[in-house]
DNA sequence: ACGCTGTTCAAACGCTTGTTTCATACAGTA
DNA sequence: TACTGTATGAAACAAGCGTTTGAACAGCGT
C-alpha cells in the first residue's frame, strides 16, 4: 500500500524464533550469507542459496534487508567493526604498557585475525578476506575509503620510529598488510605442494610468530 | 551437420582482416575481453560487452573460443606464460652471474611484474592479478597446483641459503608474493588517503628497490 | 559457374538472477 | 471478537546471462 521505495525496516528484529531452528528468520538468513559467501565466494552464491539453507522464502532477504547487497554491507559491516574493535583493544594496551615497541604494535595488527582462524570467527575472517577482492562496489568503497583504523597503527610506528620518515612508514605499513592479506585466505595446499609437504598448516602461534619475524624484518628491525 | 560437440577449431586463424580495425575477430576479442577484464573484472563483463568492444556478433566467442571460460583461460596462459618466461630467464642469468646473491634472485622475481605496470603490459599484468581471485574456477585451479616456477625459485633460494631450512625459505617466498600481490593491484589512492598524500605513485625503479629491500628484511639479509 | 570452406549475423533458446506482488497466517492489543 | 502491524509463502516479474541455431556471406581453387 504505502510505496515503500524505502527501507522497509521492521522497527525491531523479532521477539522470539517460531521453530526451534536457531534464532528469527533475519538472523538465519545472515548467518547462512556470511557462510555460503566465506565458503563459495561473493559470486557464487545467490539469494536463492541464502535463503534455502535460511530456511526461509525468498523474499524474506528484500523483506528483512532492503536487497542482497544491503545484507552483504550489513554482514561486512558487523565482523569489520568486531576485528578492528580487537586491533584497536590491543593497540590501546600496547601503547600503555610499551609505547616505543613497534613490534608490540604490529603484533596488535596481525594478532587477531590470525587466532579469528582458529576459533568460530574463521567464517567471519573468511567472509572479510573475500569482501577485499569479490565483494560489491559498496563495500569495497568502504574498505578503500574507510582507513581511520590504519591511521592509529600508523601513528604509533611512527611515533615509536621517530628516526624514519612518516611516509616510509606507511609504504611499510602497506607492505606488511600485504603479507597479512595474502596469507589469510591460503589453504596451504599450494605451499604444501612448493615445499614437498614440508610447509605444513602449523599452530596459529607458530605461523604468528613467523608473520612477525618476516614483516618486523622488512620494517628493518 | 557435423555434430560440433568438440572444439570447432578453425585449421587457420585468419588471412587477413575484413575491415582496417586491427586484426582479425578472434585476435580482437582476444584483446577487448582482456582489456575490459582488466578494467571490470572478471565478473563485470559479459560476452556481450567483449564483442560489442570488439566489434564482432555475440556468437563469435564460441566461435572462436568455444566458450567464453576457454577464451578466457586462453588469455591466461598466454600471459602468465609471457611473465614467466620473462621471470626465468632473468633468474637464469643471475644464476650464472652471482648465484650465492639472494637478493638478486628475488630481484629476478619481483622485477617483471613491477616493471609490466609502466609498459603496454599493465593491462596484461592487471588480468593475470584478477585471475587469482575473481578468475573461473579453471584458471585458479591452474595457479593452485602449476608450481614449478615457483620451485625454480625456491631451489636457488635454498642453495644461494644454505644455513636457512627449505621449508623456512619457502615460508618466507610465501610471505614475499603476499608483499607483492598485494601490491600489484594497488590504486594507490587509498595509501594517499592514509598517509595525507606523502605516498604517492612513485617511479617504478624506485619502487621496486623499496618492495625488494623490505623483502630482503623480511629474509634476514 | 560451381561447390567448398571459413566467417559473420540476427534471432532465439533455456536458464538464472534479484526483486516484487499479493494473499495469507500470526502475534498482541483494544 | 475484531483490529493492526509483522512475517511468511507461492508465484510471477523483467532483465541479463552464456550459448545455439540456421541462414547468409565472402573468397578461393577447380
């Protein structure tokens, strides 16, 4: 009736589940998009799939979402705020216990992504490592344009590397998330297969400690 | 009449072209579809795009091709081919040159692919870097498992490193693709955007010093 | 002139996509 | 008991996709 060219927006989620699945049909149908995307890819998922392994209809994702992307911008949004609240947290107390220790302050960069592998987040890391290269125009705009987040890492390393030039810190900085991104979504098959099954999937400790050395390294300390 | 459920496979590929375009159908889709790729991605473009482009009708893709994932496989191996026979040879002529310098044989690695960005190759190199993640399914599987370049490498890593484990230097080649992966497809606007405009699209020469000494850093040396 | 061969073309095929419609079922409240 | 806003369902929508068809065309050797 009303033309709702608009956000249909039900003022609140829902009070309680009908069956005993697992939370309302909005929550459902996020939490089947953010693994089918984490396991198949931006692409090879449709509105179709979300919905069937939902549960639901398929109009329930317009109903509850507005479009396919808003739900995809809205699932981006929640796990990019949750990392980057972690790195902030951890940076925080770094800054406060030693504030001149770059390698303290790169460890709060690389710490929670590589352990988001071991727990139940890996998902949510995978849906986030996909968004960088696969996802839609809109958030790949957020992620270009949204670097506030880098800028407090930068400003530490700089400030705890007064003798390099800002900007070589930067071009540091980039070459270390360069590292980091590449190695998020590796199966490891690859190296598995290079190395004649020597480099092996190993403790997320060991592997961190290993992104560390080589980053801090390239940082020239 | 002949039921074509093979390959067509015209014996020849052209004489000579009908009109002053600049070749024939199939090298002009050859390239429309791999510019456009390059600028859209693999998942922006549609047959109906490449041959608009190339001027050409809609079935001249299958035509040609035999469908539009082997005329993209085909642009595949032809520049992946092309990047790492130019790759090998200049890791072959450092071999004989000064084999015990790693830092020349990851010069070897690094120098093609960040030089292709200046020349009429970008568009080349920015197909190859989209492959890796947005590219058919057939294109990734043949990154995933055709690794003997990559062992070329390694192997004269490993002997220019005699005092470094083989599984730690294949770990640490990993970790130095990821640096340069990431760089690749970079606009840049976002590392202006962190650093307040201080990192700007440089000379490639220098660059590619500042990718390889944080590599090298990363190796220890 | 003929047929042969490689190429182009407009049109259509079958299918999937994201989205919408409208009727219905269900709460909670008056 | 009726009313109201929320949620779900089956069905259909228009548009785009990759691919196929069958006819027309050019150039060529014989």
């Amino acid at each position: 009736m009303t033309q709702q060219a608009d956000a249909p927006e039900p003022a609140e989620p829902k009070p309680a589940a009908r069956s005993g699945e697992g939370g309302g049909a909005r929550e459902r149908i996020f939490r089947a998009a953010e693994w089918l995307v984490a396991e198949h890819g931006f692409d090879g998922v449709s509105t179709r799939d979300i919905v069937a392994r939902a549960g639901a209809n398929v109009a329930a994702v317009n109903y509850h979402y507005g479009s396919k992307t808003r739900l995809l911008l809205e699932i981006f949004r929640a796990r990019a705020t949750e990392l980057n609240r972690e790195r902030t947290q951890l940076l925080r107390q770094t800054l406060e216990a030693e504030p001149d220790n770059p390698r303290a302050i790169l460890r709060a960069l690389i710490e929670p992504p590589t352990l988001w592998v071991d727990d139940d987040r890996r998902i949510a890391l995978r849906f986030l490592n996909r968004a960088r290269y696969e996802g839609p125009l809109e958030i790949r705009e957020l992620i270009r344009t949204d670097v506030r987040h880098l800028r407090r890492f930068a400003d530490a390393l700089a400030s705890a590397l007064p003798e390099l030039p800002r900007d070589e810190v930067i071009w540091r900085l980039h070459f270390a998330l360069g590292v980091l991104h590449y190695n998020q979504p590796t199966d490891y098959a690859r190296l598995a297969l290079i190395s004649d099954g020597a480099c092996t999937p190993e403790d997320r400790e060991a592997l961190m400690e290993r992104l560390l050395q080589f980053i801090c390294g390239g940082f020239g300390f």
